[in-house]
C-alpha cells in the first residue's frame, strides 16, 4: 500500500479523538517499522536514528528500515548498498529473527485478550473484528485506542491501526496513519474517503494494473465510478476487473478469518559473494530445504509443490517449480526436487541468489496410510534435527553435507510468519 504514503510518514492522516466510528467493526493493526523497533528495543542507543535492518555486507538487502532512514528514500527489498548510498549515515544491523517471533507472539497475545476473531496476515499485522467485544471494550474507536496504548505498555512497541466497515478500507486507514497513528473511516465517510484516492491504493491494483488502468485516464478511484463496469474488466480481465469495480464501491465481503492459510513457505539467500560452483549451490539447497521443511513441519503443513529460485549475477532471475505426486514436509525430499530443479539449469554466469519455496500448502497428515513409506528414514532425521533446533536453537544442528562456513548475508523467511502453537 506503499502508493498510499510514500512509506516515510509523509501526508499521514490521524482521526480526532472524537472521531464518528459509526458501522465499523474491522480493525487493521500494522507494526511500526517492525524489526527496526524491535532492534531499538534491544539498543535503545539506536533510537532517532536512520536504521536499516539487513546484511552487514554490501551484498545484504533491507529488511527493514526506521522512518529517519526512510526519509531518505530506504525501502524494503533495496540492496544494502543502495541504501548506504541513498543514507551514509545509516546504522546497519544484522537481523535476529527470534528477536521478531518472540514480540509477534506477545502483541499477537494482546489482540487475542481483546477479541478472539484475530486474523494474523504476517509477522507484524492483523486483522481484528470486534463488533463482539463491544460490550466489553466500548466501540470499534475506543477499542482501537485501548489496543495501541495496551501494545505500547506491554512491549514498548508502536502499532499503526485503521477502523473501517471493511478489511479493504481498514488496511488502507492503517496504512495512511503511518507512523503511530489511528485512522478511523466511518461507514458512512467510506465513499468519498475512496473515491479520492488513487487507483492504485485498491488492494489488488498492481503497477500493471495500474498501467491500464491509467492508460484509460483512469487515475483516481472517482475516475472507476464514473466508468461503466466493462470498462474496468476490459482493462483488467473480468475477474480483476469486478473486483476492484466493488473495492471502488465500497464492497469487500471478506470476513476476518481466524483460521489462517499459508499460501507458501520459503527460504532464499543472498551471497556475500557471487558463487560458480555447482556442489556449492547444491549444498545451499540442501541446507534451505530443511529450514523450509521444518518451517512446513512447525505449521502443520505439507506441500504439493517445489519452487527454485536463482538470480545470476547481472540480476536475471529464473524460477522454476515441480508439482509431487504426494505432498510433503521431508527435508530430504524437498532438497531432491530443488537439487533437480536447479540441475536442468545451464550456470550460464555465478550465482548471486538462490531459494526454495514450498507452495500448494496443505494440512499435514492428511496421506493415506500405505504399508510402505520410502521417507521413513528420513523422517527420523528430520525429527532429531526439530528436536535439537527445540532444545538448542536454530544454528545449533544440520547435516554435514551443508557444514561450512556461512555464505549469505540475508537469510530470514521470505515470507515470515509465525507457526502454529
């Protein structure tokens, strides 16, 4: 939603204390800058401080950045160095993933105190439906302002939150009130409120989409209710099309889902420097189809699919995927189809990036049951390896074959969310 805001706390709007909630329900709760605050937290020499959350090495990207370092034009996803280059100032620290799940868990707890329809999207942001806890907590408003002071006393953390009459408009409300603020959109305000937006703040409204949109001198939310419907699907394809038409509209049937799905669960890394060597690649694999694999394990899932990454020096990327006659959680079994994968490409130049992605998730244990399970073996690795990851931490065990020095300088999830309790 970063075509909201610029991301840096730039045109951010906050409700008043006073502000009509009527007809919502929906709260959008996103962390501030969260593995930033969280390093902060850690080292409170750091606040009010550019901060990027990344590799050490030029080669590392941004995982996070604080808002001083935003000012300057730092984003996620940004290499290191450009980051460096946009903010020589900027203080860089390492990541600490289990710095971030511990706090997830503990604001994630909070949210689950106050309604148990919470709906986590990632690591650091949640959907909440109150319209139950109004009784107990007051309105969707005062609710809202409870939740921001409760998560800021309990863990020092400060939390951005929207409240609409839908998930849409209360991601957007949230995204707006960056940073530390409150965005209230009541149901009634909801129609001008989008229809001054751009078109590409609508969920789903890509910078492609976009393009086509804008290529119609269609360039504000306005502009798609003043258009008849088949335009909009003319533009975007019929699927696309009436979806963003009812975004427009105000229309997102979408209930808070506590149930969470994982759509994929993956791992990818970036070389300190760029690697040739084939065993050494396939070595890489190994050890991340393992961290997927106990990721899959951790959450319950197994997976139908296999995808591989691999960016090349000069920054071509390439992916390729293979669907299993079977879904899995085996670590051997997922390093298999990587190792193939990877093994049908030409190394036309080094290696700069390579992952794995588990995709097509299912509930685990869900096989029949046959006589024969040709991964038995391997699951037993794979269960000594979880309990030694639980009594002694993440980098504390792995095979052999992947024993070496470290190589990447980014190595968090891809996409980190936390597992099932």
């Amino acid at each position: 939603m970063d075509d909201v805001g610029r991301g840096d706390g730039s045109g951010r709007r906050v409700s008043p204390d006073d502000a009509d909630d009527t007809g919502t329900r929906i709260l959008h709760v996103d962390m501030d800058a969260f593995y930033a605050s969280v390093e902060v937290l850690h080292d409170p020499a750091l606040a009010g401080k550019p901060l990027i959350v990344g590799g050490m090495e030029g080669r590392g990207v941004v995982s996070s950045a604080s808002y001083e370092a935003r000012r300057y034009g730092v984003r996620s996803a940004m290499g290191v160095a450009q980051a460096l280059r946009l903010c020589p100032q900027a203080i860089v620290v390492v990541p600490h993933f289990e710095r971030y799940s511990a706090l997830s868990r503990q604001v994630m707890g909070i949210f689950q105190e106050i309604t148990p329809l919470v709906e986590p999207l990632s690591i650091d942001e949640a959907f909440l439906d109150v319209s139950g806890a109004r009784r107990l907590w007051g309105s969707p408003g005062e609710i809202a302002r409870m939740l921001r002071a409760r998560v800021l006393a309990e863990t020092g953390l400060v939390c951005s939150v929207g409240v609409a009459a839908t998930k849409h408009v209360a991601k957007i409300a949230s995204t707006m009130s960056k940073p530390d603020g409150l965005l209230i959109v009541s149901e009634p305000e909801t129609a001008p409120f989008l229809a001054a937006l751009p078109v590409r703040a609508l969920w789903g409204v890509g910078p492609k989409a976009a393009e086509a949109l804008e290529a119609r001198g269609i360039r504000l939310v306005s502009d798609i209710l003043a258009s008849p419907q088949r335009v909009i699907e003319r533009a975007l394809g019929p699927t696309g099309g009436e979806r963003v038409w009812l975004l427009a509209h105000g229309q997102d049937p979408r209930e808070v889902e506590t149930e969470r799905v994982e759509k994929s669960i993956g791992h990818e890394e970036t070389f300190l420097h760029d690697i040739a060597d084939r065993a050494t690649l396939r070595s890489e694999l190994r050890r991340l189809a393992d961290r997927v694999a106990g990721r899959l394990r951790g959450g319950g899932w197994e997976a139908r699919t296999i995808s591989l990454k691999l960016r090349y020096a000069d920054f071509t990327t390439l992916s390729r995927a293979s669907t299993l006659a079977e879904p899995t959680d085996v670590g051997q079994r997922i390093g298999d189809v990587a190792i193939g994968l990877f093994d049908e490409l030409e190394l036309a130049q080094p290696v700069r990036l390579i992952g794995v992605r588990a995709e097509k998730l299912r509930p685990g244990g869900g096989a029949a049951l046959t006589l024969w399970d040709d991964d038995e073996d391997w699951r037993r690795v794979d269960a000594a390896l979880d309990d030694a990851r639980d009594r002694f931490g993440g980098g504390a065990v792995t095979r052999a074959s992947v024993l070496g020095p470290r190589r990447d300088v980014n190595a968090l999830p891809t996409n980190p969310r936390l597992p099932r309790e």
